[in-house]
C-alpha cells in the first residue's frame, strides 16, 4: 500500500500544515521582532502545527527556538525544571541541584534565565508554550502568571509565543485592562481554514496518491469534520483506506463510522462525570436550541430546574470546552462529538434523526 497522503495523531507541521499562510507569517513576524504572541483558538484547529512550524522555520545561529509541550505538566515546579532544561541542556541538572528557592523565587530566577542566557550569546530566544490553559490546574498558577508578566514583560531578547484552547482562562488572561497579560500579549485567533482550501487539498493529494475524489465529496468531508484541522486530516486518510481508486459516497459514510468509533472512547470520558442536568442540556443543543435557556418552556421540556441552574451548568460546561458561545447562540464546540451525542440520545431512545445521514439535529 503507498504511503497514506495525510498525516493525523501528528503535529501536522512542514508539508502538511494546510490553509494558515498568513497566521504563519504573523507569528513569524512577532516572533522576530520580539512580540509576544498567544495563539487561541478550539482544540484541533492547528495550535500545535503552527508552533512545529514556526520552530523548524526560526533555528539558526541568530535565533534558537525553544516548545515546550505542557499538557503532562502539573505543577509551577515541573514547568520550571521543564524550563530550564530546555534553556541550559545538560547543565540544567547542576543548575536545579544548586536551586534551593521557594517554589516564588524558583520560578522567578528560571523565568529570567532565556533572557541572561540570549543576552550574554547574542542571539534571540523564541520559547513557545504550547498547551498553556494546563496553568489553570496548577496550585500556584497564578502566582507564575504574575511572575511572567512582571518579567517576560522587560525582556528584550527573549519571545514568548503561548498557545491554549479557547476557554474562559485563556480568554481572561487578556480580556479587560486588569487581566494579568493585558497589553503584554498580540493575540491570534485561529479562524477556521477555509472549506476552499481543504477541498482543494484533499483533491490534489488523493490525484498524487493515483486516487479520485469529487469537489463535493471532498467539501463533506470537510462539513461533517467541522472544519476541525485534525478531524478533517483523520477522515480524509480514513476515506483514502477506505477507497479503491474513485471515492463514493459510501466510502466517505463508512470512514466517518469508522471515525467515530477511533473517537468514541474520548467522547465517553467525555461525558463520564457530567451531571444529569449538564446532559440534559446538551441534549437541548443536540435538539437544536441554541439560545432561550431560561425560558419556561424550555427548562420544563428538557428538565434545566431554573435559571440559576442554566446558568451553573453554561458556566461549568464552558470551563470544560464541550461548548461555546457564537453572539449570543451557544454550540457543542467539537462538531464530531456532537454527531456522537446525537447518535447516542437516538439510541437512548431521545427522539428521531432530522437533518441528514450525519444528523446534527435531532426532533422528538
């Protein structure tokens, strides 16, 4: 068999970071001249593809990219020694022994090395922080926050590029003229790349790979991906296993069963711990109602208790990233666990399918 002509469970960086020209020359160019930048956007948009890129792109003499992926790291202890071992190689081990600092003045020294270290060797530090909403679990997140806008705010060689899903903390770290990196920070926010884009590109890799696929159903894989980066890259190479030399309509149905049955264990931690209540306001996203919460009729028809209630559960399954708000409408933010979730409301026996073989929505 060739080699598959999309990658996925991967960075997507080099060949295969699709539709993010200008994104990409932004944050080179912030990155150059110093600008501090955080890229924000939903999971799987191509945080991480930017980051790989930007590195292998900036390292030379003149400038030493540094990514440090904090999705394993706890504590303000761990992201520190992570720190300085990215910025010191084999002399961080001496370093850390010789540390001896409350966890404050460990953090505040470490933050301050990239800089010593650039201005001293004359070159430019890029350190890029992906994963970054993880501070919110940190005991002492908050303190390191300040620690870094006190000093990351002066330093003159040193860029930090962060990166974190679009929730509520890493929109207050920027968001009104007292959040703690007000001012500090360019923020890019990831648009969705653009269906043109994607179509075209699944076309010309299928043609190159000896494979057919039609503008249109290159265009539904995109529409029943979401337009997710990494959702889009995972169906397309599922659909090219799947297909012989002309991809159908059924190769395209059976590799978006196949991708929600590689997702299904994800989805389900995903709604493992979640109140009743919670799911049942999912299920009135499911069903369509995207804004109205508290109207009478709505909280009785799909059992929401109150407003306070509403208001509880909004706050709670925003700070978990299953939804998001659009203006004033409110949407599961994952495009593919939301045609899960209407399929398992189906099952549940929760009404019958309305809009299409993927069906987004569901009627009862």
């Amino acid at each position: 068999m060739k080699d598959i002509p999309f990658i996925f469970n991967h960075d997507s960086s080099g060949y295969h970071l699709i539709g993010r020209a200008d994104e990409s020359a932004e944050l080179e160019a912030n990155a150059l001249s110093g600008r501090h930048t955080a890229l924000v956007s939903c999971r799987g948009a191509g945080k991480t593809a930017l980051l790989a890129s930007l590195c292998a792109d900036l390292a030379s003499d003149e400038v030493k990219p540094v990514s440090i992926d904090m999705f394993m790291i706890r504590s303000v202890s761990e992201f520190c020694r992570r720190l300085a071992e990215a910025v010191l190689g084999n002399e961080a081990q001496e370093y850390l022994a010789s540390a001896g600092e409350s966890e404050a003045g460990f953090a505040a020294s470490v933050l301050q090395l990239p800089e010593l270290i650039a201005q001293g060797q004359g070159f430019r530090y890029v350190i890029c922080l992906d994963e970054f909403q993880q501070i919110s679990i940190f005991r002492e997140g908050n303190a390191l926050l300040k620690h870094m806008r006190r000093i990351c705010g002066g330093q003159q060689s040193v860029t930090w590029i962060i990166a974190g899903d679009d929730t509520p903390f890493m929109r207050g770290l920027f968001r009104g003229r007292s959040a703690v990196f007000a001012r500090l920070f360019s923020v890019l926010a990831l648009p969705d790349i653009q269906a043109s884009a994607w179509r075209d590109e699944i076309r010309r890799r299928y043609e190159a790979s000896g494979k057919y696929i039609s503008s249109e159903l290159a265009e539904r894989i995109v529409e029943i991906s979401g337009g997710n980066a990494a959702y889009v890259m995972r169906l397309a190479g599922l659909v090219w296993m799947r297909a012989n030399v002309v991809v159908s309509e059924q190769d395209v149905d059976d590799a978006f069963l196949d991708l929600l049955c590689l997702e299904e264990p994800r989805f389900r931690r995903n709604v493992m711990n979640l109140t009743s209540y919670q799911m049942n306001f999912l299920r009135a996203l499911c069903y369509g109602v995207h804004e109205g919460f508290t109207r009478r009729d709505v909280m009785a028809r799909f059992g929401l208790s109150s407003s306070a209630n509403v208001s509880i559960i909004v706050k709670a399954l925003l700070k978990s990233g299953l939804i998001r708000t659009d203006g004033r409408r409110t949407l599961i933010a994952d495009a593919v666990f939301e045609r899960w979730l209407c399929a398992e409301f189906l099952r549940a026996g929760f009404g019958h399918q309305s809009s299409g073989a993927y069906g987004r929505t569901w009627t009862e």
